[in-house]
C-alpha cells in the first residue's frame, strides 16, 4: 500500500492540565458543577466507549446549549466526531477542537486529536505545529512524540520518527501507537526485518486497531510472504469487516499465489464496501480508490483479461499520471493487446 | 409622521412600455413574472472571476450585488462587485426611466486602490458617518475597502483612517451595518472564511486533463468573523475578541441580523460552509453569545452541518418572530428554521414545501412579498462551485436555474416555472439584491452571476394588490434606521418587518422597508420601534406610496 496509515483512534485519557473554561466557572456555582459532572461522565464515554458516540455527542450538545462556552464540551465534541470517523463531520471536528483552544489553549489533548486530524487531511504541517505546541506544554508526553514521529515520518524525515517514537517508547515502552509509527518508520527505512517485528509485537499486544493488521499484511507481502499475510488480514476482518484496504490486500495475496478466482471474489468484497468518494477530503479514502485500482488492472491483466486491464490501469493514471509502475503495466498490456490482434490477422499465426 | 412620498405614477409608465405577459391573452393567472430587463436597462457589467488552471477557490465565490440610493434621489442605484484583481467594480445610476448609467469612473468606487490585487467578493451598504448619504464597504480575499459618500455623486476611498481593512490576506466574504450598541451609528459585521495558501494551492480531483476541481472547505481553517465598532469620529474599533464572535471554527458566508428574542437589540446569524451555523444571541452590554446550540440553528435536522451560502432573516409565518432561511449546497436541502418564541426554533424545510431545493446549490436569497399579498415569498439564485462537476456527478450542472417559492399561508409553493421566462434562464447565480426600482410598487431582483452579465429582473407586479415602502430616517437612532422594527397593521392582518438591509450572499438589499398591503386600502397603523428605544405610530397612512418616516 502507498502512504500513510494512522492509528484510527488513539484513545487517549484526558489529561489532567484539561481546567474548566473560564467562563463557565462564572456560571452560576450549582449549574456549573452540574455540567462539570455530566463533562466528567460524557468525557469518559468519547475516550473509552466509540459505540456510544453518537449519544455522547448528543448529551454534548446539550450541554453547550445550557453552556455554549465550556470549551471541554468542545474538545469532547470534537473528539466524538472524530471517533465517528465519516469524512462529512470531519470538517466540524476540526472546527469544534479549533474552538476548544481558543476558549481554552490549555486544553492539550485537543491539540492532539487535531494533529491528527489534519493528518487524515493530509496537512502534515499544521499536525507538526500543534504537535510541537502540546509538547510545548507537556514536555516528554509519550504519544504526543509518537504522534509527531509519525508526522515527521508522513513529510519525508522517517529517521526522526525512529527517534521520537524510541522516545516515546523509552517513557512507555506498552504504547502501541509508538510501537506501530516506528515500524512504519523502519519499513520506510528499508529495515524490513526490524519493521515487521515491531508491527508483529504490535499485533500481539492486541489493539482492535486495523491499521496495524493492514500494515503487517502489505509488509508480509512485500516480503512474499503470502500466507502470513491472508492470515494476517483475515484477522483484521475480524475486527471490522468494512475495511476495503484488508480485501484489497487479500486480493493482492492471492494474486501473487495464482488463486485469482479468489482475489477477485476480495476484489468485488472491497468494492461493495468502500463508500468514499473521490471528493473525501480524506486522503486515505482516495488511497483505497487508487489501490482498488491499482489491483483491479494487475488481476485482470493475470487473468488474460487485456481490455479490462488497460481500462482500470488508465483509471490508475487518471488519479496519478505520474505513478510509473502504472504506466510500465499499462504499456505490457497494450503490447500484448497488439501482439493479439497481430496473431488474429490471416497469416498471422503459424 | 409623514415627511414626504414618491409618487407612484410611474408605474403606469412601465406598465405600457414594457411587454407585459401577464397582461396578454391567455395569461395563466395573476401570478407576479419576472421580466429580464437587463440589457434594455443599458447594464453591460460583466463579472470576472479570475478562474485559473490553478483552480484557487475564491475563484468559485463570484461577487455581491447592492442596491444603494447614493444620490438619495429616491431611486436605488445598482453597485456591483468584480471579482478578479484589476477587475473593476461598477456604480450605475438609476436614471428613473427603466434605465441605468455607468458613473464608476466620476464616482470613485472602482476598486482601483486594494482592489488592484485583491479578489473582491461582498459587499455592505449604510449610512456610517450620518450624514445622510449611503457608504460603500467592499469585501475581498485581501484588503477591504470603506467608500465614504461625499453626497455629490462622488466616493473616497477613507479606509486607512477608519482602520477597516482587516489583515492583508483575510479573505471577507459577506458583510453588513448594524447598530449593535444602539448607539446611534453604524458598526460593521463582516465574515471571514478559510486561510487559503495563494501560492500552493492544492490539487484536488483527478490529475487527469481538464478534471482538476476546486477543493473542498475541509481542507482548510476557518478564520475569526471580526466586528468593528463605530467610535462616532470616522473611526471603528476591532471589538471582536471582547465581543465573543472571534470563533475560528467558522467558514462564513452568509450574514444576517435580526432580533430574533424581541428584546430591542440585533442578533446575528452566520451561515457557515460545511461547519455548523453560528447564531450570536446579543447581550445588550456589548457582547453576544453563540446560542446556536441551544436555539437548534447551527445544523441540518439531522444534526449535520451544511455548506451554508446565502441567509436571510424574517417573518414568513406571521407570528410576528424572524425565521432564518438559509441556502446550502447541491443535495443539500435549503434550511428555514422557524422560530418558536422561546429561543428555540425548529426545521421546518420539508413541511413548509421546500423540498425543491435539494438538487440545486443555492447561493444568493431573499424573503420578499413579490406579490403584495401581505406574506413573504422567497428567491433562492443557484450555481455549482465546481465548473467540471459533471465530469463527476453527471446529474448536476455548473449553471443552474433560480428557485421561486410562493408563501401560501406560512407553506411555500414552487412557482418557479409560472413566474416568467427569466426564471427559466440557467445561470451560475451568486449575488441577489431586492428593491423596487422603478418605483411601481413591486419588488424587482438583481443577480449576479460568476463569470457572466448579471441579470435585473424586473417584476412585473400582481394586479390588484396594495403596498407601502418605508425609508426610515433616523434622528437619535442612525440615519438610514437599519435595525428599527415596523409593524404594519391592515384590515387583512398584522406584519412585523425589519429594516436590515444585510441578507442573502455577499450582497446587500434597498434599505427601504416594503410592506405588501393586500387589498387594503389604507394602513390602520404603523409602530416603529427605532434602535434608540424611540416608540413611534402612525394612523391611517395611504397605501401605494413612498413614505418617509422620521424619527420623533
């Protein structure tokens, strides 16, 4: 898989530099208490509970109705939207963790979950700035260095990553997320062996997060590793079956293996559940319509299926006119396409 | 008390030079149709958006259109925005004949200063320094720009000492005058939306030939609104931070004032794109609140945000409480709110009829009584974003057609097809200005239009049916009486309006208050409630006129 992977969610504990707004302690004092219980209960839910996210944003919103300015009510507001994860709330997740800091800038953890969002967006930049200004503010915080690794890793600097996520490693050697940057870190780096280790202790230790399940299976397939890899992504389905990225790869692996019959059974699994458009401002939502792509041409070239796989390589350079290897399978097809006709024509064919 | 009225004369006038269909035989009913008049009325402004290979958003917002008697000779004159830098703005005289004169050179107000290198977008109309003629302030993606009236015919350009450009790469987008303070001058609302990267400007769609599209809003930051406050010398004062409306969450719009609680003073709503709406309760000390949360405007009833574009604000059930229409983007339904009355308000959209609105991405609207009947009706000008969106959604074109909603008692019906050929015309639609300006009584639109001519629409009036416009004149309230609350009393029932001409996207709307009257023949009362607290009632005023009402 080309790019980049981040951790769907890491669920981070609200730290305890998160204070009230100002403004709500001007509240009346009973009121005030009131909502800080309900933060207290409702906050809990948005870090540990993703299946009630959709009640904790309402119990949100009525709280900032009886208190529009209580900038936890938008951190965690924010932060619920997030854990939704749908790219049409993703813009109000960003606006709400914006509000929360204006509000409040004390309030780090929004500074977290807003770097990654703006890492789903693509804007490796502004990650790296509200990174560094949490860091600022909370010297050492392990994810908050695994996080920027990672940043640094996705702007082309993956021996920083290394060392930030050793850090963090160094301060809590259980965090996943470290562990999982690093190996993506590694493999970036070319230290495939190492890379996979990382990411197979990351399996182990045994978040129900995908994306170390996808990275394993592409790092096992690039090793050709065929058969760790099903096994692997088989695994991932087990945790949520709607990722296409797990059935493009299944479909990649049974390709190398020659049971096409069964790639293209992934194949037509990944595109019945990919729902993204090109329009997703999510740039890993347009990665799956690229990969998706990218295998469709490479398995119906395999099955002999010419037309087909000039169609779908030429949908591959629509996104990326640029992508080489696209363009070196699409030009193989097309002289076997040629080399065809000329077998077709009288006298062609001895 | 009466000062002076317009005659009414003229509308015999136009009604005998003008081809009227509703006067033919065979004319289906009568139904107000809009007539384009556009090029007759000698305006060949044409807008100039800038649009590139590097497909830099603002290049998608085109300009607003205003509605502005600078002469104060009883006829709005036309003001319209031009997008591209360099590209001029323009100033037409109403020569009180159906016909209009470019006078943007002798007037000043081209934009030839900041507007040189900024993309020039909305546009605020109002009497800042009260001295009885209308000021110019134009919005752009760079710096904005404050024309004092001079009251001969003549602008300058006083934006410097009045400290109300806002940072050189702002990017403002609607605007509005509104005494929020009730001190008796004018203070400046204007709407931010994204911090957009000029020089890097992202690639979004495919990288095949001829599909690269605009990019989405999501994938920048929103930008603080900022409110100036007048200090009564010429000069305003950012107040936005103390005032609590610096919220960078937002991607503004649209913008619009009313008191939306009837306790005396301006709220403000703002449509926001893709980021939930924002609704600023005012605190009567100088301050507001973002209520959105609690009043239930900030999303759709799904509890989504929308790409909200144009807004307006204003009685459509008759309960005497301001609803919020606000347009959306393609797919997106257009949104009234209704409100209740106790702070709460309520979508409304699909059982007031408006479900029409889906496919079409709105942008400029008004709620207007185009027919007199005592209700307000509403004008929605459509126009995708992207100019290639067929290449990705083949059921949506760029250029679309209006939208025109006839209020039947508080429910609206889609007569958008009865109401004249000019509605019928696809236009990528942005700016929309109401005000009569022929003075017949009935209430015409001007659209602007990326890219393209805009289009004066003429309306061409409901036999039958009485009006009254009002121009307020402020004394210890600002002199144009934007903000005064009017509530009309006929034997067919009782209207409460508003004077605030800020509504609709990046436009601005007559500052004169039209009251369709029905078959009255008189209006039993007026009540003014002006922003200084000045009450005011008038008794048994004729209808079918120009009234002037000032301030006791």
């Amino acid at each position: 898989m080309r790019g980049s992977i981040v951790f769907a969610l890491a669920m981070l504990p609200v730290a305890p530099w998160a204070s009230r707004s100002l403004d709500a302690q001007q509240t009346d004092q009973a009121k005030a208490a009131a909502i800080q219980e309900r933060l207290k209960r409702v906050g809990a839910d948005v870090m540990s509970r993703p299946d009630r996210a959709n009640d904790a944003i309402r119990e949100l919103k009525a709280i900032l109705a009886e208190d529009p300015r209580s900038a936890e009510a938008h951190m965690y507001l924010g932060i619920a939207y997030r854990v939704l994860g749908s790219p049409e709330m993703i813009g109000e997740a960003v606006a709400e963790l914006r509000q929360a800091l204006e509000l409040e800038p004390r309030h780090v953890p929004a500074r977290f979950y807003l770097a990654h969002l703006y890492l789903n967006l693509g804007r490796a930049t502004r990650a790296r700035e509200e990174l560094e200004a949490a860091l600022a503010q909370a010297p050492g915080q392990p994810q908050f260095l695994a996080l920027l690794g990672e940043t640094e890793r996705q702007v082309g600097n993956p021996r920083r990553s290394v060392d930030l996520n050793r850090q963090a490693l160094q301060a809590n050697d259980s965090l996943a997320e470290a562990r999982y940057y690093l190996a993506l870190a590694l493999l970036d780096l070319k230290q495939t062996d190492e890379g996979i280790r990382e990411l197979e202790r990351v399996v182990q230790s045994g978040p129900a997060v995908v994306d170390a399940y996808v990275s394993l299976g592409t790092a096992y397939i690039e090793a050709g590793r065929f058969d760790a890899a099903l096994e692997t992504l088989a695994r991932g389905t087990q945790i949520d079956a709607a990722r296409p990225e797990l059935r493009i790869l299944m479909a990649r692996a049974y390709r190398s293996k020659g049971l096409l019959d069964q790639a293209q059974a992934q194949l037509k699994l990944a595109s019945s559940k990919r729902g993204a458009s090109l329009a997703s401002p999510f740039q890993q939502d347009q990665q799956v319509e690229f990969d998706l792509r990218l295998e469709q041409a490479r398995l119906a070239a395999k099955q002999g299926r010419l037309d087909a796989a000039a169609e779908s390589f030429q949908r591959v350079l629509d996104m990326d006119p640029e992508y080489a290897p696209a363009k070196r399978e699409l030009a193989e097809v097309r002289k076997q396409m040629q080399e065809r006709v000329q077998k077709k024509k009288p006298g062609g064919q001895r | 008390m009466i000062e002076r009225a317009w005659p009414a004369a003229l509308v015999s006038l136009f009604l005998l030079s003008s081809s009227s269909p509703a006067g033919q035989p065979g004319a289906p009913n009568r139904r107000a149709r809009f007539v384009d008049v556009t090029a007759s009325a000698k305006i060949d402004f044409v807008h100039s958006s800038g649009s590139s290979a590097q497909k830099h958003m603002v290049e998608t917002f085109g300009s607003g259109v205003a509605w502005v008697d600078y002469d104060n000779d009883g006829f709005p004159d036309l003001y319209f925005v031009n997008g591209a830098p360099g590209a001029p703005n323009a100033l037409y005289h109403n020569n009180r004949d159906g016909t209009f004169s470019d006078v943007t050179r002798q007037a000043g107000v081209a934009g030839e200063g900041a507007g040189k290198t900024a993309y020039k977008t909305g546009v605020a109309v109002g009497d800042y320094d009260n001295d009885g003629f209308l000021d110019l302030y134009v919005t752009a993606f760079g710096p904005n720009v404050l024309y004092k009236n001079n009251g001969n015919g003549t602008f300058t350009d006083v934006t410097a000492t009045a400290g109300v450009a806002g940072p050189p790469t702002e990017w403002s987008t609607s605007t509005g005058f509104l005494d929020y303070d009730r001190d008796g001058d004018l203070d400046l609302y204007v709407a931010n939306y994204v911090e957009f990267p000029m020089t890097n400007s992202p690639f979004c769609g495919l990288r095949k030939e001829g599909y690269r599209m605009y990019c989405l809003p999501t994938l920048f930051d929103g930008v603080a609104d900022r409110l100036y406050r007048n200090n009564g010398n010429g000069t305003f004062t950012d107040v936005s931070k103390q005032a609590g409306i610096a919220n960078p969450a937002g991607k503004g719009l649209g913008v619009t004032f009313c008191d939306f609680d009837r306790d005396g003073d301006e709220d403000i709503y703002i449509a926001n794109d893709m980021v939930r709406n924002f609704l600023y309760r005012n605190n009567g000390d100088g301050t507001f609140l973002d209520v959105a949360y609690g009043a239930g405007v900030g999303f759709d009833s799904n509890g989504k945000p929308q790409a909200g574009m144009g807004v307006d604000c204003a009685d459509v059930d008759g309960d005497g409480l301001p609803e919020i229409f606000v347009t959306n983007f393609a797919e997106e339904l257009n949104t009234l709110y209704q409100n209740r009355g106790d702070g709460i308000f309520e979508d409304v959209t699909q059982k007031a009829g408006l479900g029409s609105g889906f496919v079409p991405l709105g942008f400029g609207t008004k709620m207007f009584d185009l027919d007199n009947d005592g209700d307000l009706d509403i004008h929605v000008t459509n126009g995708h974003v992207i100019d290639n969106v067929k290449l990705y959604q083949p059921n949506l074109t760029y250029a679309q057609k209006d939208l025109l909603y006839e209020n039947i008692g508080g429910k609206f019906r889609d007569i958008t097809d009865v109401s004249g050929p000019a509605l019928q015309v696809p236009r990528v639609g942005r700016g929309l200005a109401v005000a009569d300006f022929d003075n017949d009584g009935n209430l015409d639109v001007v659209i602007s239009s990326v890219g393209q001519r805009p289009a004066l629409l003429r309306n061409q009036g409901t036999p039958g049916n009485n009006w009254i416009t009002i121009r307020a004149e402020g004394t210890k309230s600002n002199r144009f009486g934007l903000g005064a609350t009017i509530t009309v009393e006929t034997p067919e029932g009782r209207q409460v309006r508003e004077i605030n001409n800020a509504a609709s996207y990046q436009s601005s709307n007559d500052v004169r208050l039209h009251i369709g009257a029905g078959k009255a023949k008189t209006i039993s009362r007026i009540d003014v409630l002006w922003p200084s607290g000045t009450k005011q009632t008038l008794q048994n005023v004729a209808v079918n006129q120009n009234l002037v009402i000032k301030e006791q």
